[in-house]
C-alpha cells in the first residue's frame, strides 16, 4: 500500500476549543466537516487523549477557528504539541466569547464558527463530536485558509500524534548527511534534503512546526 495517496484527501487546519472564561483548552485539527445543511450541523474528528475532549463532554459546545496560510509556526506548535494538562494553552491569545460561552481563538484565523453539541460518537482512539452551528463570523477577507497541503509542503509542517491523519512512517536507510530532530514537535531537519546543513544556520532560527529555538534539536 502506497500511503502517499492518502495526502492527496482534501483537509483544512483548524483549532478547536472548549470550555469557559476560567478554563479551557484547544488542539489543531484538520478534519472539521460540514455534514447536514438543515439544520448546519458539522463534525470534528478529536483524539481520546486531547484535554479538549474533555470540555467539549463539559460544556456542551465548541468552536472552531479557521487557520489562515500565514498563520505562525508558534500557533500551530502551541496549540498542535504542546499539552493542556501541563500548560494554558490559551494563556496569550486574543479569545473571543461568544454565544455559547466557549473560547474561540481569534489568533492567525480568518473566522471562527460557535457550536451546540449534539451527538458524540466513538470512533476507537477518536471521538466524533457532533455540533450544530449557533454563530459564524468572519476576522479578514484578505488571507486565504491554510489547508493541510500547504502546511506539509510550504511550511514543511509535521502531522501531530493524535492527529486522525497520523500516518507512522517505516525508517529508511541510513543517511549520507546528519538528521535533526525537535525535541518537543518531531519536526525533521535533514541535511541530505535541506538547502542550509543544520549546523550553519543562525542562532537564532525556529523550528517552523512549533516555533521552539535550535537548541531543542537532537540529532537522530
């Protein structure tokens, strides 16, 4: 089986929040569908293991923000690789509260939609939560949305863990040149490929998946 096929299936990059003005959490997803008209209902793909998961149970309801292509490496890897159970994720972001009371974030989207959740199913390691649409507003109309293919291709993004779309790679053949790993997304950094070998680039580069700095590379 050839898995290269499945990156040809169509998929934005959204984050998806929960809870209330005191607490809440959000994670990156990619598979947020529209799956009735009347009434607009859609369906996020969550994994068991997201904090989320937990709220959206709580409260009831969730957003959905809809990620622009310029959205930043620091986002993504805050929101994508980094847990909620260890820090607020929200903790710095502009947060809109809105008709159902959850948070939506307002940081590198170019709109977000408000949720009542209605049904829930268990799809083994993810659960499909189910919502009907309360609220839609639009942030920019001058960016276009960051879809899946332009995170892996342009931003040479990697696909988080508990992301439905994960897909564990075999290792290859040992390589000519070193290969760099992050510490804390699982970003590749690999010579053999790269324009700029790992070691000369500036101090003061970022991982672009989640923005942490060079020092948390490893080479592997």
């Amino acid at each position: 089986m050839n898995i290269e096929a499945l990156y040809n299936i169509s998929y934005g990059l959204y984050i998806v929040s929960s809870g209330n003005k005191e607490t809440g959490n959000g994670y990156i997803a990619n598979t947020v569908f529209q799956i009735t008209s009347e009434p607009q209902k859609f369906a996020v793909s969550c994994n068991k293991n997201n904090f989320t998961s937990e709220f959206i149970k709580k409260y009831k309801a969730f957003s959905v923000s809809i990620l622009s292509q310029n959205a930043k490496s620091e986002t993504i890897g805050n929101f994508g690789f980094k847990s909620g159970k260890k820090i607020n994720k929200l903790n710095g972001f502009d947060i809109k509260y809105g008709k159902t009371n959850v948070p939506a974030v307002l940081n590198d989207s170019i709109a977000y939609m408000e949720f009542k959740l209605t049904d829930e199913i268990d799809m083994g390691t993810h659960i499909l939560f189910v919502g009907e649409l309360i609220d839609a507003q639009m942030l920019t109309n001058s960016e276009e949305p960051l879809t899946y293919d332009y995170y892996r291709k342009a931003k040479k993004g990697v696909t988080p863990k508990n992301a439905p779309s994960y897909i564990k790679k075999e290792k290859k053949g040992k390589s000519e040149e070193k290969i760099y790993k992050c510490n804390v997304c699982g970003h590749i950094y690999d010579n053999n490929t790269e324009k700029i070998k790992f070691e000369d680039l500036p101090e003061d580069w970022t991982c672009p998946t989640c923005g942490v700095s060079k020092s948390e590379f490893s080479e592997i």
